[in-house]
C-alpha cells in the first residue's frame, strides 16, 4: 500500500457535495439473485468529500506503484474475473476451476486444507433445473385414422421437447386441435376457443399474441399483454378442459434463438483457439497447466457439441426445457410440449386444406381467430422430466487456534461464484456472454484471500487465540445455498463460532465510502469499527447498517445467532451484468479494505471476550453507488442548508444556483440537513429535472436544474 500521511477523524473534509450516480433495474433481481427484490431498498447514501478532490481516493493501477499485497490482489483478480473460469455459474466447469484455485491459494498461505476427510472442499447438492429422462419417456405419435397410414413419432432431438413448466410424468391420447395463439379475451372480443371442442383434446397454440409487429392491433400495439405468457395459456388450456398443450414458436423468436447459438458457438471457438494459443506457448515443463489447459480443451469441445445440436432444435422451434419457465409446487397443470414449426405444419396439411404459415397470415391479417379441428386425428404424448442436480463446493482452509481461546471460531468468508454466462441471475436480459462477476464477487474473494495473508503472520506470536477459518462459499447466486449448507452442516460448531465477516462486492471503492452491515448485530461492534477506521492511514468515510440481515452469506451466520459484519462498497450499473469486468476495480481501495477488515478480525481473534449477539431488524437497506450530478457542496447550519461551494460547468452553477443559498426543498422533498439533498440525488439518472426552492438574501425563489452525468474519477 502506498504510504500516506496519518490523519484523524477531525481531520478528514467535512464539505457535503453532490457527485452523485443512479444505478436502476433493481426491480428486476431475480428471486435467486444474491440482492434480493424483496427487501426495502433504500438508494441513498453520503458522499462527503471537498470539490478540491472529488475521489476520496484514487484508483492505484500502475504497476510500478503497486505494493506487494496489491500485486496479489491484483493477480488473484485477474484469474477469478477471466474469461476462462466463464462467470463461475454453478453447473459450469468453471466454477470448479475457481475451487481449484482457493485450494492452491489456501494451501500457498499455508492455511490447514484438510478440514473435509483430509480434504479442503465440503461438497452440496445444487438444484439447476430440468433434464428430460430418454426417448422411452418423452415422444408424440400422430395418426391421421382416415388415412390408414401409421402413427408418425417424434421425440427428443427430433422435433420434440418437454417443458419444465408443464407436468414432469404424464401420458395423454386425443383429438388434435389447433386453438391459434389460445387467447380469450373477453373485453378484446376475440376468443380462439370459440366454435371448436378442446374439452379431453391435446390443443395446438401458438407463441406470442396476434398482429404482434402491428402497432395499431387490439393487443397493446407491439407490446405484449398478460395473453402472450406463458402461464396465461396454460390456464386458459386448463379452463377449456385439454388434455395436453403444444406450443409452437414463433418466427422472429426463433431466428433470436439461431442468432444467439450461433454467437455463442462462436465464443467458444474463440476460447478455443485461445486456449490452444496457451498450450503452444508453454514451456515444457508445466505439466500441471497443460493438464488443466487440456481439460479446458475437452470441456469446450463438449460445450461445443452440445450447441451443434442445440441449434439443430432452434432452427425447427423447439424450446429449451426451461424457455417457458418452470412450473410452481401449487401450479395446476398438464404435460406441455415444444414441437418443431415443420412437425405442426406436417400435421395442418394432412388433415386440411391449409398450412401452419396460412394460418398465422390469416389470423394476423383480420385480427380474428381461425381455429380448427384437425380432421381425424389423433395423438398420443408421453413426458418424462426429472431435477438436474450438480455437484458444487465449499472451500474452506484455516489457522489453528491456541491457548485458552483455542476452541472458539471466527469465519471470514466470501463468495466465489456469480451468473456464468448469464441467463438465471443475468441483468442482462438475453444476453449470452462471459458475466465475469469481477466486483461480484472476485473481489470479495481476493480480499479473503489477502485477509488470511496477513493475519497468518500477525497472529503467529499470539498466545491465545481463536480459530480463524476462510471460507470460499459456493451457490451463493442461487440464494445463499453455500453458506446455509455450511451452517447445517459446520466443520467446527456453531455455539462455539464468535463471528462471521462477510466480504461482497468490496472492489468499487468510490469517493472513499465504504458500508459495514451488522454493526447492531454485536453489542459492541460500532464502536469497534469506528475505532479501527480512526487508526488508517485513510479513514473511511463509514455507512454503518445495524441489521445483519441481509442479501449475502452473513445473513445465513445472523439468523442463527451469530454476530456479522459485512463489508460492501455498493452496487453498481454494471452489477450481474458482463461489464463487471477486471479493469473497473479500484485496488488501492480494496487493498485499504483489506486492512481494516484485517484489524478487525485480529481483535475478535484475540480479545478475551466473545462478543455478544444482538437480534436486528430484518428491514434492510441496500446502497447504491450514485451516477447523478449537482455540483454543490453543502454545509449545515443551525438547522439550515447552506451552499457552501459550487461546481465550476457544473448543472447547479449552469442553473443560477449561488454560495450562500439556503435549500428549502428539492423536488417535493423538504430538507432539513444535507444528506436530504444527497439522498434525493442518488435516486435519480443524468437529465432528471431538478427544482430546488431556495432563500437568497431573505427573498425566496425556485431555480430549475438539469442534473448532470457524475465526473468520471
């Protein structure tokens, strides 16, 4: 770490001022995703520091300037956050290689590995999804009876796929009907179920909603209504009493699902010719890379196979397993099927004087439905679905404890894996590629890794001391799975384990301001962490949340009985997106993170008294990093809030706003002391009107403001 002048608390600027930044989508996490949409989300947060210096520290990324400790981190990060390791989804062989890496690292600090069996992974199930059981399990026959032909068959990969969101074990027989898009919508006037008979039937529907590329159709224009879910047409198949559904995909999302294969398979090609780039250039000697390299290989190869045919299915229509959703516990159903767009098409012109294409063209261009029996003919469907389950891993290495402490645990931990290559948990809604999860959370678990480096040798004189233990947890993504099997299931017991410290999400440092969840979760842990902060080389400017609940793995130590600490940088537009990418980490600040946190746990590792648990509330408040932009200092003043300095160009300046202004109001919001005015800001984007009432010489006034984009740092 860089050497800087010490300073005290009282020293640090205490200007107010407004470079503040939005972030957005927060009401799309998935219920699976680690920062959970159920939970009160409050946006706001203070940004404290001078206009003479708009980062409260600057991002140290040259080499030459780097401290040993950084150079670590650094190297750390930029294995977890490559390419190569894909996002570290569960189910993908690169979350596997990212164990791997722990294991060396733990093994490399000189941390025990053989708490499992002689064995530092503690292994646990994860459920993914759905897998189809085999072709005896999973056809549709057709038989036109007029014909006197024999019944056709398709099963899987070949033309015909089960739906996860349908019945996972079922057989139907009957009459085959085709009932349009299976809407009825009774204030639209337009019900596809109208004049045919479905009740005992295995009803043909198609994808989407009429006139869907219309603006002026009775649906919403373009926009889909609820009648294109999925679930929508389920229900109404149900209410009209159908044996099974098929649903037949629609052309443009067909061509969507070709184009995003076809860039997928590209990608691993990629990867691919990389990989072999590596494996040519490595010195003879270095048979354990060209191992790991070779498996590499084989995975890609496979993953590569697997697309082949994959888009061989997307080019007839077919769905994935999983493309409609997944069926709820509670969820009345019937065995659901994908069939290719050829099969259903087949099944039109044997029994009429029509095709699937005439159809959908009729249908589109009188906005009126067009259902059918199909004459004659009959079809008999089997499915057969089970969970697909994957193997994933703990990673735990720790110090022995000693004297009267021995017995006793502390847990450091962080989370290893992310979204893969997007899909579950991906806020980048279809997109494909490597979601490489560098703050979320690589950093986290480079900081873990640097952590246990220093206490190594910083406890090594103690003579009593308790058990530090650092753990890597798996599945977090999925919904903390890692950290929930590891308290069910705990290496050393949960009665005698002190405190858990969580590390996520710690790469982003910005304006110096760093958030401590579970500060009311310890009796005394406030005042712990606003002592140790006083003693760095650069305090930080300290958001201190008493809950230590929470959208990370303390939460699962918290809700039984263990007093947390979770440090969080906050998040950010790139979070579970793949621009969370490798060169965005600020590592100087990660670097004075892992300080702190270090300070931290040599106390609770030594002092004589365990701390205290506390129950919090369960609300808890998320913070956000801030996009927005003012351009004000403020100051308050005996109840007042005072302009104390202006942005030069800034949106304030620009507006008319003077120093020496009282704000009365921004927006609809009163303000009484200058983190109103900062909170407001952080929940809003660049080009937000702005209208602030303001006193200047005794006269009020309104000024409009157009909030500006935050100054990059």
């Amino acid at each position: 770490m860089q050497s800087r002048p010490r300073r005290s608390v009282s020293q640090t600027p205490t200007c107010r001022s407004q470079c503040v930044a939005p972030y957005g989508d927060l009401n799309r996490l998935s219920d699976t995703s680690h920062h959970l949409p159920t939970l009160s989300l409050r946006l706001g947060f203070l940004a404290i520091l001078c206009l003479a210096s708009l980062a409260g520290s600057s991002v140290a990324q040259d080499k030459q300037n780097l401290s040993a400790q950084q150079k670590q981190l650094k190297a750390d990060m930029e294995y977890l956050a490559s390419d190569e390791l894909r996002g570290r989804g569960v189910g993908d062989e690169g979350v596997n290689v990212a164990a791997d890496y722990l294991v060396k690292r733990m093994k490399e600090i000189g941390l025990n590995t053989e708490a499992w069996d002689g064995s530092p992974k503690q292994p646990f199930e994860v459920l993914l999804g759905a897998q189809a059981t085999n072709n005896e399990n999973n056809f549709i026959e057709v038989k036109n009876q007029s014909s006197g032909k024999t019944a056709n068959r398709w099963d899987l990969n070949n033309g015909f796929g089960p739906l996860a969101i349908g019945a996972s074990i079922a057989k139907q027989t009957g009459p085959l009907v085709f009932a349009g898009y299976g809407i009825t919508a009774e204030d639209l006037q337009y019900d596809d179920y109208e004049g045919i008979q479905t009740e005992g039937a295995v009803v043909i529907v198609l994808r989407k909603e009429p006139q869907r590329n219309d603006s002026d159709s009775r649906f919403n224009g373009t926009q889909n209504t609820r009648h294109a879910l999925f679930n929508t047409k389920i229900k109404n198949a149900v209410d009209h009493g159908a044996a099974a559904l098929v649903i037949v995909n629609d052309p443009d999302s067909v061509q969507a699902s070709i184009k995003q294969i076809e860039e997928e398979r590209q990608r691993e090609k990629d990867r691919l010719a990389e990989i072999n780039r590596q494996l040519e250039s490595l010195p003879i000697l270095s048979g354990g890379r060209r191992k790991q390299l070779r498996a590499s290989i084989a995975g890609i190869n496979a993953a590569i196979a697997s697309l082949i045919k994959e888009q061989a299915e997307a080019e007839r229509g077919v769905l994935g397993m999983s493309e409609a959703g997944r069926r709820r516990p509670d969820q009345e159903t019937i065995p659901i099927v994908s069939v290719g767009r050829d099969v259903v098409d087949q099944w039109i012109r044997d029994s009429s004087d029509t095709s699937l294409v005439e159809l959908e063209a009729k249908i589109d261009e009188t906005g009126q439905p067009s259902s059918l029996s199909l004459a004659d003919t009959r079809a008999s469907l089997s499915v057969g679905i089970e969970p697909l389950n994957t193997e994933t891993h703990n990673v735990l290495g720790y110090l022995e404890g000693r004297g009267e402490l021995a017995d006793q645990t502390l847990i450091i931990g962080a989370h290893y894996d992310h979204v893969g290559m997007g899909g579950n948990g991906s806020l980048a809604p279809g997109t494909i590629a490597v979601h490489n999860g560098a703050d979320d959370n690589a950093s986290g678990t480079v900081a873990m890794l640097s952590i246990a480096e220093q206490l190594t040798p910083r406890l090594a004189s103690k003579e009593n001391r308790r058990r530090v233990v650092f753990i890597g947890f798996s599945a977090e993504e999925r919904g903390l799975l890692g950290s929930k099997h590891y308290v069910k299931q705990p290496r050393f017991p949960l009665k005698s384990t002190v405190s858990m410290i969580n590390l996520d999400m710690v790469g982003r440092l910005n304006d110096n301001e760093l958030t401590v969840y579970g500060t009311g979760s310890g009796k005394d842990f406030d005042a712990l962490i606003e002592n140790f902060n006083a003693e760095q080389e650069e305090p930080f400017q300290l958001f201190k949340m008493s809950s230590g609940y929470g959208p990370s793995d303390h939460q699962s130590f918290n809700e039984v009985g263990i007093p947390v600490l979770f440090f969080f940088t906050g998040i950010h537009n790139d979070y579970h997106r793949p621009s969370d990418d490798f060169d965005k980490i600020n590592f100087d600040g990660l670097n004075r993170i892992t300080d702190i946190v270090s300070d931290v746990a040599v106390n609770l590792a030594t002092r004589e008294k365990r701390p205290e648990f506390s129950e919090t509330n369960r609300r808890v408040e998320i913070r956000r990093q801030m996009t927005a932009f003012l351009g004000i200092s403020l100051q308050d003043s005996d109840g007042k809030v005072i302009v104390a300095a202006i942005s030069e160009d800034g949106p304030a300046k620009t507006a008319g706003v003077q120093v020496g202004d009282q704000i009365r109001k921004i927006a609809a919001r009163e303000v009484s002391q200058s983190s109103d005015v900062i909170d407001w800001v952080r929940t809003q984007s660049p080009g937000k009107p702005a209208k602030l009432s303001v006193v200047r010489s005794g006269e009020s006034m309104e000024i409009s403001v157009e909030l500006g984009k935050r100054p990059a740092q």
